[in-house]
C-alpha cells in the first residue's frame, strides 16, 4: 500500500507520487487546500524570509492557463503555431487541484539564494506530503512550462524569481506502481578522512 496515513514513519517509508494524468475528482475542497498549504509552509526557513509563493488555479482558470501555456510555446516556437497542441491543454487540465509554487529569493539578504531556493523546494516536498497526509496524491511537474519566462511572469515571477513546479492534487484513478529508487549503498558513504 502507498502512502499509508497509519504513522509518519509508515508514510515515509511507503510515500508515492501519482501520476498527474491520472488523477480524478475528488481533489481538496477549498478548506482541505488551505490545511494542506498551511502545513507545507511549516519548512526549514534559513533568516524567516519565505523566500516563495504558493499561486492556486481554480477549475474555471484552466482555460485560460491553457492557453497561456499555448501562447508562450508558440512565442519559443515559432513554427509551432497551427500545430496540434493538446498536450498543452491536457497538461493544463490534469487533477482536480493545480498550485503552482514560485521560488522568490530575498536578493539582498545575507541567507545565500541557494539556501533560499532550497527552501522552496522543501516547500514542494511538503506539499506533497501534506496532500498526501489527507488521503489523496500529489505529483510534482516541471517541464518547459516551469522555466518559460513569459509563464513565471503571468504568475508574478519577478527578477529572480523561478517556477519550482507545478503541484497537482487528487485521487488516484488507478493503483499506483513502484518506481525504481536508489540503492542505499548507491548513494550513501561514509567520509573517509
């Protein structure tokens, strides 16, 4: 069983993303998503900057995040226009719930932007496990559409500021499957001085 809620320790051991193409209705309601957010923003926060941003898409914005997504590939691509790009809107119309999460570093700060955007990333992680934590699964997606300067714009992406991913939220439409992970030994040494 993936993302067992019976203990921390059984969820971490068993915590599995869905995939965002295959999850339906239900999602969070409006309540659920503010718990949900509320929890990932209790992450390690170098300087008490909260170096990032949470934006939500509601279901009747994904027409038109679609066709943002639409407008800036054909700008990258300009021989793209008239071509079939439904998986534009496929991509923008998965899973009940989209957040799209910004990284937005403090420049002046003395905390190292790194560490800033580290922070965001912890972010993304605890939004995962928060969804999760409420029954339904998460999937975190970059992709072109997160490094788009004209798509980090339309979110209020300043100077600076990145697209960490976009976070869809919902029920699985089917089992999820194992993915390969890495072997502890793969990985994991002691230091040898």
């Amino acid at each position: 069983m993936f993302n067992d809620r019976s203990s921390l320790l059984a969820h971490l051991a068993t915590r599995r993303s869905g995939k965002a193409r295959d999850m339906i209705a239900p999602g969070p309601d409006a309540a659920q998503l503010h718990d949900i957010i509320a929890l990932a923003l209790r992450t390690p926060d170098h300087g008490k900057l909260a170096p990032w941003r949470i934006i939500s898409v509601a279901a009747d914005q994904r027409g038109a995040f679609a066709a943002l997504l639409k407008t800036a590939w054909i700008e990258e691509n300009p021989g793209a226009a008239g071509l079939d790009l439904s998986a534009l809107d496929q991509f923008a119309h998965q899973a009940p719930s989209l957040l799209v999460l910004l990284s937005t570093p403090v420049a002046a700060s003395k905390i190292p932007v790194w560490e800033q955007q580290m922070s965001a990333g912890a972010v993304g992680m605890n939004l995962l496990h928060a969804a999760h934590a409420h029954g339904f699964v998460g999937s975190w997606l970059t992709g072109w559409a997160a490094y788009n300067p004209g798509v980090a714009a339309a979110f209020g992406a300043g100077v600076g500021d990145t697209i960490v991913g976009y976070f869809f939220l919902g029920s699985p439409a089917r089992e999820l499957d194992e993915r390969p992970r890495p072997e502890y030994d793969d990985v994991v040494r002691a230091w040898e001085i």
